[in-house]
C-alpha cells in the first residue's frame, strides 16, 4: 500500500484506473488465501490511519479522509529470489483463486482497478512517502 497524491493505470495506453489523494494498493493473493483474508485487508485498509491530522501525525483513516483507492493485482509481490535469479510463484494464487479475490478487495473499498491478468503501466506520485505492507 502507498500513500498518493495522485495515481493511475493503464492497459495498452488506456487508463482503466485513477485517483487523487488516497492509497494505492497493490495486492498479492497467496495460495491459501479465502473470502475472510480478503475481508479482513478490506477492514485494514479502510481503518489504517495513514493521513495526517493538524498536528502533522498520521491519525486520520482512510475511510474518515475520504481517501480514494486504486487496486492493481500483483502477483510478482510472492516472486520467491531466494534460490537463483529467476523469480519462483510457487506462493502465488493460481488465476482461478487470486482473481475472485482480488475482484472482492477492490469492490469493498469501491476502489478503482487495473485488468487483472493484464500487463499495466502505473503512475504515481508518492505522498511522504508512505508505504506499507500489509498481510492478511
């Protein structure tokens, strides 16, 4: 997740997805992952207080913001390096699995969303910068 001033994505030059200030999230299903995990990212993502109040501290939630979301599926986010060079997915959802889920997040923060299963080309301008990784 990383905190933006503005952000969008686009498949074959098109943008399918943008926002202004608010979260990006880029979300990884791994295997094992259920409808409750994806409620539970759901939740977090809409009560983590990562938007700062008058005195400068990040004590406002996303959801109390008015913040607006942008979810990319991502599964290179379980791309195993630590035997050889070449990336392993073993961790991640096959398509069948990770996209009903991911199709869930992003309906429950009624966010804006890349193609799953497309290649995208993001862009984004960091606000901070704040990123976070959050795991169900």
């Amino acid at each position: 997740m990383q905190r933006v001033s503005s952000a969008s994505v686009a498949v074959d030059g098109e943008v399918v997805g943008a926002i202004g200030p608010g979260l990006v999230v880029l979300l990884g299903v791994r295997n094992g992952d259920d409808e409750a995990a994806a409620e539970r990212i759901v939740r977090k993502l809409l009560a983590l207080r990562v938007f700062e109040d008058r005195d400068g501290r990040m004590n406002i939630s996303a959801a109390d913001a008015g913040a607006e979301f942008l979810c990319v599926s991502n599964f290179t986010l379980y791309g195993d390096v630590r035997r050889g060079n070449r990336p392993s997915f073993v961790d991640a959802a096959p398509p069948e699995v990770a996209e009903p889920l991911y199709e869930r997040v992003r309906e429950g923060l009624a966010a804006q969303g890349g193609r799953f299963g497309a290649r995208m080309s993001m862009q984004l301008v960091n606000h901070g910068p704040v990123t976070l990784l959050l795991e169900s």
